[in-house]
C-alpha cells in the first residue's frame, strides 16, 4: 500500500483565517516532505522532516508552519495568508529522507485564498 | 539554469504511436532519478525509478546516459489514458529531489 491521505481536499480561506492542512501515511516511511505546486509549474519543497524533525525549510515564510506530531502525521498550519498562496499543497512520504528513495504524494489539498 | 530540463511539449501524437522523452541534468553527481505522471489537477504519481542499467516496466522504458547526463522516457503503443504531464526528477546536491518542468503529452485518437 502506497497511499498518503490529505485533508481537506478543498480549502477557501480569507487573509485573516487560520486553518490547517493535514496528511497522513501508514507505510511506516520516517520522512514527510511539503510541496506547493501552482498551475503549470512543478512541485516545490517547502518542508522536510525526517523522523519526526524539521530537517529542512526552503525559506517558507512564517505564515505556514509546520508540525509533525508523530511519524504518520504531517500538519500545516496556516494564517494570515496571501491571495498568491492559492496552489495545491502536496504532501508526500519516503522510506528515509535520502534522494534515492521514491517519495509519494497525496493527492493534495487545493487551497483558495481570498 | 535549472537543474532539470525538459522540453514542455505538448507532443500531440496518434494512438498507437512511440514518443520518447528526454529530459537533461546538471548536477552531475545526482544519484537518482525518477519519471513521474501526473495528470491535470491530480498529485504526481510515480512512474518509475530510472536505473544506470536501463528498465522497462511494459510499454515504458527508462534510459539513463550519465555521459551525457540525460534521462529518457520511452512510450511505446501509446493510449489515450497516457495523456498526462510527465515529470523527470533527479536529486540536487543536498539529495533532495528536483523537478523538470514537465513534458505535457496529448495522445489522440
């Protein structure tokens, strides 16, 4: 079983929501990844973490904000966003966090913000 | 430049027909590499991992030069269910993984 589950699948918030985005795997993977992908464009890493630590963050601003509760579930908590935040967010799991493991996406949440 | 390349299409092609992808890569100590589909408005799905020896996984075959430091994707007996985008992925120097920009593939009747 490959399967990342993400909640919701759809999401419209205004600039002074707070919500969050969550993702969920079962394949015993240690790490989690964040990705923001807009129309035509390919994924982009916002966030890692590798056995329930925030190993990397590509320069996210601070208005998403990671969190790993435990090593099947990712969060991303959002406020105060932008209207250009409006993507679809991809949450994605691998065995380790190292290249040469398959990583695999959920099938994301697509965000609106007004 | 980017770290990976690929031509954006679309390749408009009969079914039935071979397309073949290539997508180029500049870090050269990149380890892995991966094709990856993903259709419209739907998560990247993995295709196939791209293996130094070269593999096939049934009408698909992945190809790796290091050499020349390109990938490709070969489709053979195109479907309509084949149209997709079509990432190629390699991993960038900290060994995270690097998305093309996507070849988009339009197989028509």
């Amino acid at each position: 079983d490959t399967e990342v589950t993400q909640t919701p699948k759809h999401l419209v918030m205004g600039m002074t929501n707070k919500k969050s985005l969550k993702c969920e795997q079962h394949m015993g993977h240690r790490a989690m990844y964040w990705y923001k992908q807009k129309a035509k464009k390919p994924p982009e890493l916002m966030f890692v973490y590798s056995y329930e630590k925030l190993s990397i963050n590509e320069s996210v601003p601070s208005r998403f904000s990671p969190e790993c509760p435990n090593s099947s579930l990712l969060n991303l908590h959002l406020h105060a966003l932008q209207p250009e935040d409006s993507a679809l967010y991809l949450c994605a799991s691998s065995q380790v966090r190292h290249g040469s493991y398959e990583q695999y996406f959920g099938p994301g949440t697509r965000l609106t913000v007004t | 430049r980017k770290e990976v390349e690929q031509d954006p299409g679309p390749f408009n092609v009969p079914e039935g027909a071979t397309v073949a992808f290539n997508c180029t890569y500049s870090n050269s100590a990149s380890q892995s590499f991966f094709w990856y589909r993903q259709d419209c408005r739907k998560e990247p799905k993995l295709l196939m991992s791209v293996y130094s020896s070269g593999n096939e996984d049934g009408r698909f075959t992945a190809q790796l030069n290091r050499a020349s430091q390109y990938i490709s994707l070969l489709i053979r007996d195109s479907k309509l269910s084949d149209s997709a985008t079509y990432l190629c992925v390699g991993t960038n120097a900290g060994n995270m993984l690097t998305f093309g920009g996507g070849t988009r593939l339009m197989v028509k009747p």
